[in-house]
C-alpha cells in the first residue's frame, strides 16, 4: 500500500540566529520525520548564512512535505532536494579509533590504505584514522575495522554540494 | 529567495536625532504605530516596565483579564472578528506558559495573535531565576514564528517584523520575549516602514495557468462542488464577495468548513451546509461524488476527509492555499493554486468570463436532482418534545429571535458547537468564532469578551456548554469590569456531551468521568459576577427568557436545561467514509466504530 522508503540529502540555508538549528529539529521530531544524519556551521560568517545538510528517509509524500514544511520556518532561505532536484556530491569524515597490537594492528593499517584514511594519532596499540567519502563508504570501512579491535567511532554526517557551475 | 548577503540584520545607524525611547516605551510606540487600539493581559514582576509605560499614556486601551489563557482567546476573538491582529501582553514564567494553549490555538486556525511576554533579566537567563521559563523554547513548536530580544536596539525592528509576520500570508501566532533590562534600556526606535525581512516572503498572486487549467476542469465538471474553508475569511471580506459572485456565476453548489461559516451565506440556494465528521448528509454525499472539487482556502483536515483513502474517490481536485506546504498535504490534489484566496478568486472571475466559460448546465441539472435527494433526508431534523428542551431547538430558538440583528456568535467545545455549526445561519464572515483545529474548551467565553471589546454595540453571543464554559468562567469578571454584555447560553446537559456520546458509541455505554457532578448555579454565579442569570427548564419558557437575556444591559449567564441524552447527529464514525453517515433515527445504542475507528479521535 504505501510507497516504499526513500533516502534524501536536502541542504538548508538558514540565517544563523538563535535557536535556528531548534526550529529546523523540532520541526522534524514534532512532524515525525526521520534524521538520518544532520550538520550544521556558518558558511558565510559575514552574511551570517549557515548550512544544515539533513539526511532524511520517507516515503516521496512525506519528503515533499519535509521540503514545504522547512521552507515555511521563517529564518530559512532556501531548501535544496540533492537527491531529486540536482546531482550532488555527498561527504563524510570520520575518526575512526582501532586498538590492538600484532597482526590485527598491521592489517587494521593495511586496510586504511586501501580506504585512503590517515592516521592522525598512534600509540604503541592503537590507531585513530581520519577517512573521508561517501557515508556507504565509511560504514564499509567501520565493519571492516569491527573485528580487528575497533573501539571508538565519530562521524560528521553528510555535507553535500552540488556539481557543475551553479550554486544552491 | 533572498540570499543577498549585503542586506545585514544590523543595530539602526544611530542617527542624531533619531527618537529614544526605553524599551517598554518602543512596545507601545510600536503598537500605535502598528494602529493597535486594544490589548489584552496580566501584568507581573517581569513586564511591569511595559504596563509602567502603559500607564503612561492614552492611546492603547488595556483590558486586564483574569487568567493568561483568558487573555489570548480574547485576542484571538478580537481578531477573527476585525480582521486585525490580537494583541497579548503577559509575564515571564507562568505568563507565558499559560498563554501557550491560546497559541496553539491560534496557530491551528490561522489567527493573527502578537504575545509579548516579559522575561527575567538577560544576566538571569538560565539561571533558573524567579518565574523563569524558556518561553521561545516552548513556544517554538505553537508559535509561527518567535523572538527573544537581547539588545534593545533591535526591539523595534523585532515589534514591526512580528506584525508584518502574524498578519501576512498564512497568519498566525507570533511571541516577543523581552527581558526585563532590556525593557528598562534606552535606544533608537525605528517605525514600521523601515523594515524589510531578510528571508521572510510571501508568495500571494496566483499562477495564472493554474488559473486558467482550474476553469477549465470547471467548466467540464458534471458534479463540481465548492469546499470552502477558514482561508477565505482570513484573506479578508472581498475574498467573500468574489466567491459569491463565482458561485453566482456557476451555479454550483457550496459546502465549507467548520472555520469557513460565513464566507458563502447561509441562505443561498446552493449552500449545503457544513461538511464533514457532523456536517449534512448532502455536503459529504457530494463531497464524496463530485466529480470536481474546488478547494478553497480549507486544508483536507481529518475531520473534514473523514477514512483518508475512501475520500472523494472520483473526484478531480483543485487546491487553493496561501501555505505551499498544505498542498498535497493529506490529499493529492490536481491543480494546486498557492496564492491569497480574493487574488485567486478575482483571477478565476476574470478568466471564467473573459474564456466565456459555462456550467455545464444538462449535467448541473441533473447534479442539482441527486443533491435535492439527499436534501430530502433532512438529517439535521431530531425528535421534538414539549418536555424537555432539545438543545438543536434552543439553538433554533436563539437563531430565530436574533435575526435581523447585529450578532456575533463564539462557542466553547463540543455538542453545542457542532449544533451551533450545523443550524446557526451565518450571512457574513467574521461573525462566527470557534476553536476549530485544536478543540479548546474554553475558549469561546474570552473570544466573546475580545469580539464585544471590538463591537461595543454588537450582540455577542457565546453558544456554550456546561462543562467548556467552567474552564474559562472566570473571565465573566473581566466583562463585567468592562461593562461589556456578552451573553453566555450554556447549553447544559450535564455531561461532557460530545465525550458521552462517543462513550456510548465506542465504549459500550461506560460513561467515564463525563457527567458534570456538583454544577454550580449559574444563576447565582452570575450574580456573584455581577452579572445577570437566567434560567429555564421547559420548552415553552425559552422564547421569554431569550428575549430577556438579548435585552439586559449586562454580562448574562443563561443556563439552559436541555435533554441531558441527546447525541449530535448526522455523523461520520472515525474510519468511515462520506457516504456511510450515521442518521439521527439509524440507531442509538449500538456500538457503530471499528476496533480501527477506535484508535482514531
């Protein structure tokens, strides 16, 4: 009966003023919405312009109403749809902390090259990894470092732009 | 939209000469400048600088209610029934959290309310200090849009931008949360016409090839139907007049809303009545088989649409709404139109007689027949008694020896509301105040106090039940400080009718806390008030005592004994479509709501 689950990137420009960044998740947890992932920081410190880039997942009904219900928030600028309005290119960072010593310390290394992480800290039996790229990516490289002695993890959720000349 | 980065949210440029004023002499000058003649509030430790000003002064009059809550739905009744925004002036801590139920209030029903709140002292702020609360905290989620002003610099800028706000496109409730310094603190005042929001904008005139398609559909129709909504009334009188003259023009029958009586007279013809959970069984038979229904400024509200996936199921669907996001909200539409209704409205003339469109007029006809069919059920008729009062027959009554006079009508929540919504006759908008999208009993005893505050000669009329009016009973002094004679007609029944009945029709006759125990004398308690109090028990005293009570000078409480057992019908059970009304004669006792139905409200 109902249509199926969509995952959308939707970029917000708000006006940094106080308690912006409260309206914009009040609004998705007193609508019901899901928050995928959320980042938000000032992108223009003169304009005092900040971006939110909100990862959400519903049905195309209630990611349409997402997108009407965000532009009625009066501080809010303009909503982007990556996902179905413009090709986007979507990012992630993480830090990545793996402990263990030997074997699984050298493969845990062996692994971040092949992820292009770097290591931004070492001690004699851990690791903390700096990776970057798209969220699946990150997910695949945390369940490979699981085994191998992963204790910690921090992500930034998704930041989003889109290609080509034009800008939000 | 608006992302010119040069337009920056700065303090006014002090300029020599440039007025100065304290913070709380900028609220009122404000105000005035704004054209605001009346305010309703409670003053306490966190705004006593702003009612210092007001002291001060002559313009703005102040109308002290007796609780928080009071406060709003007055202004709420003021303004639905001016057109001009509310204005509420309350405390921090407690001030504020009892003004959030009149928010919410006036955010469901699109209500232009301007709440200022005092607030502790900036250094204070989180403190927990003294009748401190997080006032844009809480009322970030009922609020359209809301302030807390830190620098008093920025105060008028704030004051003009929350007007411009609360009254522009969809309206609603706005909060200014001042702490106490910056009321006391010194800075320019700018006046109104310096303000420009940085993002706020309003998209108001149609797409004219929305316009156009609609006529279109229009103009094919074979069953079309008007569902009219809140949203005419809110764009203001000519939005009425135009829809008349398109209904003039077409033909073609109208039902509307609960919040939208009185945008279409109730006399006409081609008026169904209201549609909907208790609306008449042919407004929701045609809602459900037109073929074409043009939506005008309503929102597909649940008690509206009735089972979602059964509504209207043939039916093309024409939208228009100054809010983009109701668009497709519940209901997928065909042509929406996002505009305000009397711009859309004028176009929709325009082009409907510049395309020389017709009605179909065979296929009108023959709609018109089938509508005439289900007129003939007559569902609004009920069982008289020369025994006992029937409250549709009180409401009858009332109509009947009010007519021709100058009435405004309110109402608490409940029975009596649907009653008063079903047989009341409204000519004109404005005239009718309820709390329509939130259900709050209580309300229609302060609405009446702000709409008499704003009609002093008018006959305001509170259509009330026993129970809803107790909630806000204390506001009878506030009328009678101000000399001000709404009437109170409580339909008292004894029970909290509308949850009886659903006890009796969903929970198997087990009346849980819904009978009103250990009533008050009205009369005596509109005495104690300073009041009048009426009373009347039978039928045949009821014209009489009307009469008396539209004649007295003074605030009345009418307390009306009506059958204590009657149900409001015609209904649509939760989980039911249009079409499977239940009728007054169907059946009484039986438990008629699906276990589904049940889980719905």
């Amino acid at each position: 009966m109902r249509a199926p689950t969509e995952r959308h990137t939707i970029a917000v420009l708000v006006d940094n003023e106080a308690g912006v960044l409260a309206r914009v998740v009040g609004l998705f947890s007193g609508r019901g919405y899901n928050i995928e992932s959320l980042t938000v920081a000032e992108v223009d410190h003169t304009a005092h312009t900040s971006r939110v880039t909100v990862v959400t997942s519903g049905t195309p009904e209630v990611i349409e109403q997402i997108e009407a219900q965000l532009r009625r928030l009066v501080p809010v600028h303009s909503v982007v749809n990556w996902t179905t309005s413009a090709p986007g290119i979507e990012r992630e960072m993480a830090l990545v902390k793996v402990t263990g010593t030997g074997d699984k310390r050298a493969e845990a290394q062996r692994i971040s090259e092949i992820f292009r992480a770097h290591i931004v800290d070492t001690t004699h039996n851990s690791f903390v990894f700096e990776i970057t790229g798209a969220p699946e990516k990150i997910d695949n490289f945390v369940d490979l470092m699981r085994p191998l002695g992963l204790v910690d993890v921090s992500r930034t959720g998704v930041a989003a732009i889109s290609r080509g000349p034009e800008a939000m | 939209m608006d992302r010119d980065g040069t337009e920056l949210k700065m303090a006014p440029p002090k300029v020599a000469g440039a007025l100065e004023l304290s913070g709380a002499q900028m609220v009122i000058r404000a105000l005035k400048d704004q054209g605001v003649k009346h305010i309703f509030g409670y003053p306490g430790g966190a705004v006593l600088p702003i009612y210092d000003a007001i002291f001060q002064q002559n313009d703005i009059e102040h109308v002290l209610c007796r609780h928080e809550q009071g406060a709003t739905h007055a202004a709420e009744g003021y303004a639905r029934s001016t057109g001009r925004p509310g204005v509420v002036l309350v405390t921090s801590g407690p001030g504020a959290t009892n003004a959030v139920t009149g928010l919410t209030d006036a955010l469901l029903d699109s209500i232009p309310l301007i709440v200022i709140c005092g607030q502790v002292a900036s250094h204070l702020i989180g403190t927990d200090a003294f009748q401190e609360a997080d006032t844009v905290g809480i009322t970030r989620a009922c609020t359209k849009h809301n302030w807390l002003v830190k620098d008093v610099d920025d105060l008028s800028r704030v004051m003009h931008e929350a007007f411009q706000i609360a009254t522009t496109g969809r309206p609603g409730p706005v909060v200014i949360d001042i702490p106490k310094d910056v009321q006391f603190k010194k800075g320019p005042y700018t006046g109104p016409q310096a303000v420009k929001h940085r993002t706020y904008r309003v998209k108001s005139d149609p797409d004219l090839g929305q316009i156009v398609k609609a006529i279109e559909l229009m103009a094919n129709a074979k069953k079309p139907l008007f569902y009219t909504g809140g949203g005419i009334i809110n764009s203001g009188p000519v939005a009425s007049k135009l829809l008349r003259e398109l209904v003039a023009l077409t033909g073609f029958p109208v039902t509307s809303t609960l919040m939208g009586l009185g945008a279409f007279p109730a006399s006409s013809p081609e008026w169904l009545g209201l549609v909907g959970m208790h609306g008449t069984y042919e407004a929701n038979h045609a809602m459900h088989d037109c073929d074409v229904m043009i939506c005008l400024g309503a929102r597909f509200d649940d008690r509206v649409t009735g089972k979602i996936d059964l509504f209207s199921p043939d039916s093309k669907k024409i939208h228009l709404d100054i809010d983009p996001s109701q668009i497709n909200k519940n209901v997928r539409v065909d042509v929406p139109i996002v505009a305000d209704a009397a711009k859309a409205l004028k176009e929709m003339l325009h082009f409907w007689k510049t395309q020389k469109k017709k009605s179909d007029a065979p296929a009108l006809k023959d709609w018109w027949a089938q509508i005439d069919q289900w007129r003939a059920k007559k569902s609004l008729d009920y069982k008289a008694s020369t025994k006992l009062i029937k409250p549709q027959y009180a409401i009858d009554r009332l109509y009947a020896l009010t007519r021709g006079r100058n009435v405004f009508i309110t109402t608490e929540v409940g029975q009596h509301q649907m009653w008063a919504a079903q047989r009341f006759k409204f000519e004109e908008p404005n005239r009718w105040m309820t709390s329509g999208g939130l259900g709050t009993m209580g309300y229609g005893l302060p609405a009446a106090v702000g709409v008499q505050m704003a009609h002093p000669g008018a006959l305001v009329i509170d259509i009330a039940g026993e129970a809803s009016v107790q909630m806000t009973m204390q506001e009878m002094s506030t009328a009678v400080q101000y000399d001000l004679p709404i009437k109170i007609f409580i339909l008292n029944n004894e029970y909290m009718g509308m949850v009886r009945q659903w006890q009796q029709l969903l929970h198997g006759g087990r009346y849980s806390h819904s009978y009103s125990e250990a009533l008050p004398d009205f009369v005596k308690l509109a005495e104690a008030y300073g009041g009048v109090g009426l009373r009347a028990s039978m039928p045949d005293e009821l014209d009489a005592k009307i009469l008396e009570m539209i004649d007295s000078p003074k605030p009345v409480l009418f307390d009306v004994r009506v059958d204590p057992k009657e149900n409001c019908y015609p209904m649509i059970p939760s989980g039911r479509a249009h079409n499977e009304m239940i009728l007054s004669d169907a059946m009484e006792e039986e438990t008629v709501v699906s276990d589904e139905g049940k889980m719905l409200v």
